[in-house]
C-alpha cells in the first residue's frame, strides 16, 4: 500500500516552485492536534488544496496521511527558524536536504518512518517559449547520465559533503561571443543547490552548469532567488531558468501523468537527479 501511496503522490505533485506562500503563521482550529509540516512553497497548489489533496488520498487508499497539515515557506531558513520556535512540528524535504541539514546542526533528526516518504525528480524550467534551449539541455542531460558524469558530480557534490567542509566553490568558464542564460538558484535545496554564507553558489549546482556550459557552448549567470519567487523571477524575465523544478518522473525517469493543475507557460527538462523525501525533527 505505501508503494501505491508512494507514486500516486509522484504523480499528483505538482513543480516545487514559489508561487507566495505562508511563513508559518498559525494554523486554524479544525488543525488541532496534527502534525504541521513545514514544506517549501509550490506552485500551482495552496496549502488548502495540498492538504485537500492529502485528504482524498486518505479516502481512495484508506492509508493515514491527514494527521499532517502542510505550512508553505518561501525559503529554508524560514522554515528552519519555525522548526526551532515551535511554530510546525515537522519539515519534510529531500534526504541529500536532510544529511546536510544534519552535518551542520546535530540538533536536527531525520525521521525512520515518514508518511510522505515518496521519490521525486529534478529539472530545469524555462519559459515554454525556450523549446530549442530545453532540447538542448535535454540532450547534453541524457550524455551526462550516460558517461556516468551526473553520477561523479553527485558523489562529489551532494553524497561525499561533510560537517567539516563546505560545498566548494567553483568558476563557471566564460565564452566570448556566446549567449548568456540567468539561471535562478537559491540555497534553499543544499547541497544540491546550495549558497554558501558570503552568498557564493557553490558545489552541485555550479559544477552541474559549469559542465553543462562547455558542453552546449553557452555562458551561464546565476541571480540569488528565494524558492518562494523563482515563479515570478522567470515569468517576469529576470531569470532564463529555474535550476530545480520538481518533476512528474518515476525512479526510472519516465514522465508520468498528474490530475492537478499543471505549470502554464513553462517548459520542463529531463531529471538530472532523483531524490526521496524524508521528514526532519528536532531531537
């Protein structure tokens, strides 16, 4: 049955991008006495019809989801400082989030048994507009799968990062004459897309462009944007590119189906990487 609840949610989740969002402010009275979890703010769902959505996945499957309520954030440190004033019980996030969350502050614990425990997909989004880019990307994406580059990238970036050290830093390479792409990251996914204190990008993200810039010939910019604004930072043509949207792809990367409202004007790449979301306490 959790398997079942499992890719039901995949495929019924929509991109984890910001469309406003709470920041974590009290809940109604039909709340009391669940759990609140603190999630980053998506797009295209409210916390109301998230929560919804929960309850008719409870109906149809007949498995315990709704004992949780969902509180959107805009940004992880938002969320980590209501975690730690008491304001929501729980943060559910992606488990690379998790081992780095925990590295840096051993306060944090990660859940043996999370309910929301579910498999989701990393890609790019662009304006629907930008089709020859997102083939571009999709292209390059399917070679670095391939050759096993995405693979050492992971190890090095995300899997191999420890307490001790911080996501290097890494230069992005500059090509004369070539176009630039603004891409959007924001911090609030590490070490995936991580920011160091002095407001650096640093490890995953900027190693994943770096590589991705030599192979396709084009210069990449990366602009600061809290998750909560990426939606209006790309519709608004300050950014080219979203660095992670959360995608509609089962572990072997087959796009799948969703019944919610999907994202308008935006094209999606392909999953550069997979990750399962785990739940986070306080011990």
């Amino acid at each position: 049955m959790k398997k079942i609840f499992a890719l039901l949610m995949i495929c019924s989740l929509i991109l984890m991008t910001g469309c406003g969002g709470s920041q974590g402010g009290e809940k109604p009275a039909d709340d009391a006495g669940k759990i609140k979890l603190g999630m980053i703010t998506r797009l295209n769902a409210s916390e109301e019809n998230f929560n919804e959505f929960l309850k008719q996945i409870e109906d149809s499957l007949s498995v315990k989801v709704v004992s949780h309520t969902s509180v959107f954030f805009d940004n992880l440190s938002a969320m980590q400082a209501a975690l730690q004033a008491g304001q929501i019980n729980e943060i559910s996030t992606y488990r690379s989030v998790a081992r780095y969350m925990r590295a840096k502050d051993s306060r944090f614990d990660v859940l043996k048994d999370h309910s929301l425990e579910f498999i989701d997909s990393f890609c790019f989004a662009l304006r629907e507009d930008e089709t020859e880019l997102r083939d571009a990307l999709n292209k390059v994406i399917a070679e670095m799968q391939s050759d096993e580059t995405l693979d050492r990238l992971t190890k090095e970036y995300i899997t191999d990062i420890s307490a001790e050290n911080d996501p290097p830093a890494v230069d992005i390479p500059h090509f004369d004459g070539a176009p630039t792409i603004k891409v959007a990251v924001t911090g609030d996914m590490p070490a995936m897309d991580c920011i160091l204190a002095n407001g650096t990008p640093a490890g995953f993200n900027v190693a994943f462009l770096n590589e991705l810039g030599k192979r396709i010939n084009k210069n990449f910019e990366l602009i600061d944007v809290d998750a909560g604004a990426r939606a209006a930072a790309l519709a608004s043509g300050q950014v080219d590119a979203l660095f992670w949207v959360v995608g509609t792809y089962d572990q072997d990367r087959k796009a799948l189906p969703y019944p919610l409202d999907s994202m308008k004007d935006v094209a999606i790449s392909i999953p550069y990487l997979l990750d399962s979301r785990v739940g986070i306490k306080l011990k």
